[in-house]
C-alpha cells in the first residue's frame, strides 16, 4: 500500500478537512482571478455598497439636503418673487409701455419645467458629471441677472432674467435632484417637502428685501446686489451636494439598468392613473402662479402701499412652508390622491370666497395664507405622483429611481408648458378688464377674470381626485 494510501486510511477525517481548506482557497483564489478579469469595478462594488452611509438619515443624507436646500432658497425663490419685479417694471419709464413684462416671470420658472425631459436623461446618462452641471447652471442663473441688470428693452429682460435663468436653473436643479433621491426613499416625500419649503422660507425675505431696493436704487442695483447674496449665501451649498454612491458605482449600475423617456411613456401608456396626474398639473398650472404675479398689484390698486403687496407675498412664503413640510409629511402616509385634490380644491374655493371680493387686508391676508398652504406646496406631490405610478406596475424595473425621474421630468414639463401659457393668457384676461379699477365691483373689475379663470383652474385640476376610487390601489 502507498504512503498516500497509508494516509488516507490513517487519517479519514483529517483528509477532507485539509482538502476542503485547501479546495475554498482555491476557490477563493479563481473567483478573485474571475473577478479581476470581468471587472474591476466588481470588486469596487462589493466592498462599498456594503459601506454606503444610511439613507433617510444621518449626517450624510441631512448634509446633503441642507446643500441643496440653500440653493433652493436663492435661485427658485427670486423667481416665485417676480411679483415685486412686476410692479417696477409696469411703471418704470423703459418698460411700462411694453405687454411681455408679465412674461418675465412666467418664463423663468416655465423654463425649468419645460428643460426638465431634456436635462434629466443627461443627468441619468453621466451620473459623473452631475456636480459640474450643478456649478454650471448656478453661474448661468448669475449670468442672467447681471445681464438683466443692463437691460434698457424689454426683450432683453425677457431673453436674460427669463428664458437664460430658467434654463440656468433647470441645469442646476435636476441633477441635485438625483442626488437626493439617493439619500432619501420612504422619507422622500419629507425631503421634498423640506426643500421646496427653502423657497418659501427665502420668499418671507426676498420681496421685503428687493422690492425695498427696487424703491430706493432702481433695478440695476437691486439685480446686482442680489447676485453677490446669491453668492455669499448659496455658493456653500453647492459644496454640500454629495451623492451616496460613488460614481463609478452609479455608471455601473446604470449601464445594467438603463431606461429612456420613449420605454417609460410606452409603458405607462394604458394607465388611467397617468393620465389622471397629468390633466391635474396641468390644469393646476395655468392658474398656479396669477396670485404670485398679480396680488402685489391688486393690492396697490385697494390704495394699499406697495409693502402690503410684499407682505402679502411673504404671507404666501410662510404658509408655503408650512404646507410643504406638511404635504410631504402626509404623502408619505396616505393614498397621494388624498392630498392632489385637496390642494386645489381649498385655495380654489379660497381665491372664489376672499380674493374676488377683496376690498381690504381682511380678506386678502387669509387668501394669501391659504394659497401658500395648499397651492403653492402642490408640487411637492410630484415625486409621490411618480412612485405611486412605478408601484402599481406588474412589470416593474430594476431601476424604479429613474423610471420615476424621467416621469417627474414629464410632468415638470407640461406644468412649465401650463406656466408659459399662463402668461399670455393672464395678460389677454387682464385687457378685458382695462377700463380702470372699479372697487364696488368684484375682483376690482380689472381683475375679475383672471381671478375667475384661477377658480376654474383649482376646481377642474381637484377633479383628480375622483382617481382614489380607481383600483388596484398600491397603498
């Protein structure tokens, strides 16, 4: 019998447990030369994945909303104030004259709802490139404002703190957006809610703040000035932006899970709920921002003093907060149709009961409260739009994240479709109106139809609502 034989008989349980320790270390040694051969990324992969910081807390994930909550604060807020710009504009001697000063406003915000199926497949295809496009559309929106601040036309106001700011801004806003939803899944709607309530919180200053300098030094300065805050107070944030994921993770993972708009439109093609979502924002939409624009004026044509205008648009700003930390709260926790329908059907009612019949603060400083609390925060609900969608199908994808992503960029862009419409509309609305403020009549007169046509918008929009009855119901 041979040595090895010898062995073998002498040491029956000894045998295996060597050739077993032998056998995993030869195992382990091929699956590391395997690994090393299809990718090294893998490797990447498993040891930090498994490293990743929490999400929907700790430091990183609460850093990384305050990062963008600040930008949030100065580069969406100066637009939702153009009502402080709208007056200044309708009496300085350079631009009174001209019909497009209220198209201004409706095309900086129009803008970043209208880029957002272009920038968020952009955003999506190079996750590595998503911080330079942050910096990039943050000097555009600065750009815009100094350019603005030598304008002596009214087209050139239009093309620079209009159409060149919103673009600014949408380049800015979509990829800080995809960052957060890394950090932030079931608490999602809460992140929501506490960075579009950064807008509300910069609104409570904002007007007070322009609206004292556009008095005092004119428009020139007042642009320049804020873009030197913007600076100072944004350009931090912008440091704090972080993802959760490392990028060569993030172009992995999206190499094996890539979905365009065209699957994502094909897919949810035959569901009633999309549907249903979209009339909702854009409906909403067309009569969203009239208050914003036009309560500053309604409240000067009462013989109110232009800092009551202000004050009613930081009313608007507080509320806004309030109801967008609430908004968020509530659709994390309840069917999203609950809350779609609600938020247009109160500050419709609100607009038809208190603003129409405004004839001082009494009923003006309610309605501005109630509009804030519910109107202004309605876009807070689009990401749980987006997620109720993406759970409710049978077929679902790998990456739900960016199915709902590029469905939120869908839904951004008919809302800044509604937006641009709504300037025009306004203005042909407001002529109707043009033989003078009569404050015997209801909405002073002037102002009468678009204060109807907000009151249709609202009730038509909260119609959505009919769409909690329509099962199978995800939650």
């Amino acid at each position: 019998m041979s040595r090895a034989s010898q062995d073998g008989d002498g040491t029956a349980e000894d045998v295996p447990l060597r050739a077993l320790r032998v056998r995993q270390s030869v195992d382990s040694a091929n699956s590391s030369d395997l690994d090393n051969l299809i990718s090294a990324d893998d490797d990447v992969s498993d040891a930090s994945w498994t490293d990743l910081p929490p999400i929907d807390g700790g430091r990183g994930a609460w850093t990384c909303l305050l990062g963008c909550w600040l930008v949030e604060a100065m580069i969406w807020g100066f637009p939702l104030a153009f009502g402080v710009f709208q007056r200044h504009y309708s009496d300085n001697e350079l631009f009174k004259e001209s019909g497009s000063i209220p198209t201004i406003g409706t095309l900086a915000t129009g803008m970043s709802y209208l880029g957002m199926p272009f920038t968020n497949p952009i955003a999506m295809r190079w996750p590595q490139h998503r911080k330079k496009m942050c910096v990039a559309g943050w000097l555009l929106c600065l750009l815009a404002l100094l350019g603005a601040s030598f304008a002596s036309q009214a087209w050139q106001l239009v093309l620079s703190q209009g159409f060149v700011y919103g673009v600014g801004w949408v380049v800015c806003y979509t990829p800080f957006l995809f960052v957060l939803n890394e950090w932030f899944v079931e608490r999602r709607g809460l992140a929501y809610g506490i960075l579009f309530g950064a807008s509300g919180v910069s609104g409570l200053i904002i007007p007070m703040a322009v609206g004292w300098m556009l008095e005092r030094f004119g428009f020139r300065i007042a642009l320049r000035v804020y873009v030197v805050a913007t600076v100072v107070v944004s350009g931090p944030g912008l440091l704090l932006i972080r993802p959760r994921s490392l990028p060569q993770q993030i172009v992995g993972e999206h190499e094996k899970r890539s979905v365009g708009i065209v699957q994502v439109v094909k897919r949810f093609a035959r569901n009633p709920h999309f549907y249903l979502f979209a009339a909702a924002i854009f409906v909403q939409g067309l009569g969203f921002f009239i208050p914003n624009v036009f309560i500053p004026s309604y409240a000067e044509g009462l013989g109110l003093s232009s800092t009551s205008g202000s004050g009613l648009l930081a009313l608007v700003s507080l509320s806004q907060v309030l109801g967008q930390l609430w908004q968020g709260w509530i659709s994390d926790r309840v069917n999203i149709y609950v809350p779609t329908a609600f938020s247009a059907l109160v500050p419709g009612l609100g607009a038809l009961i208190l603003w129409g019949p405004a004839k001082n603060m009494a009923y003006l400083v309610p309605f501005a409260l109630i509009w804030g609390f519910f109107s202004a925060s309605y876009s807070v609900l689009y990401t749980r739009m987006c997620t109720f969608l993406t759970d409710q199908q049978a077929d679902s994808h790998p990456d739900d994240d960016s199915v709902a992503m590029l469905l939120y960029g869908l839904y951004s862009f008919e809302r800044g479709v509604s937006n641009i419409l709504e300037g025009p509309v306004s203005n042909r609305l407001l002529s109707r109106g043009s033989e003078g403020i009569d404050v015997t009549r209801y909405g002073l007169g002037r102002y009468a139809s678009i204060i109807w046509f907000t009151v249709f918008c609202m009730l038509a929009s909260s119609l959505a609502g009919i769409g909690w009855f329509w099962r199978p119901r995800p939650r």
